[in-house]
C-alpha cells in the first residue's frame, strides 16, 4: 500500500512537515535567526513555490492544448477514413 498523497483525506500534514523538519533541516537551526532574516527566507521560498506554481500551470495548459491538437487530428483523420469508406 502506497502512502497517502497532498491529495487524499487522511493526508497528515502535521507529520509531513515534522518529517521534513527531521530529513533536511532542524527548526532549532533557526533559532539563533532574525525575525528579518526569517522574513526574506520566507519571502524568497513563497516567490519560489509561486514560480513553480506557474510552470506547473504553464506545462499543463501546453500539455493540455497539445493533446486537444491531437485528438482535433485523430478527429480529422476519422471523419476522412469515414467519408472514404461511405463512398465506397
């Protein structure tokens, strides 16, 4: 059994970022940190997750108008396929 994705209802959010805290990075680390100096690392991870954010969204839009390209030329190349078998 797969473990819970972002996605499902018994997702522990709580526990994911606890585990996070303990693999890459104890939040005592921070302790000796400025209140301004947590502030722009907090700003500079939010810009990023909003750049990621937006090429996620910009490679989905593509991939989508992509596969609409493509059904469009499946669709063409059947209603000829159909117009050729109708005439015979």
């Amino acid at each position: 059994v797969s473990p819970p994705t972002f996605w499902d209802m018994n997702f522990d959010s709580l526990g994911f970022v606890e585990e996070q805290f303990g693999r890459y990075g104890d939040p005592d680390s921070f302790s000796q940190t400025t209140f301004e100096e947590l502030r722009k690392m907090s700003l500079g991870y939010q810009l990023k997750g909003t750049m990621l954010s937006y090429l996620i969204s910009t490679r989905q839009e593509h991939e989508l108008i992509e596969a609409s390209n493509k059904m469009k030329t499946v669709d063409e190349n059947l209603g000829s396929i159909e117009k050729e078998y109708s005439a015979t």
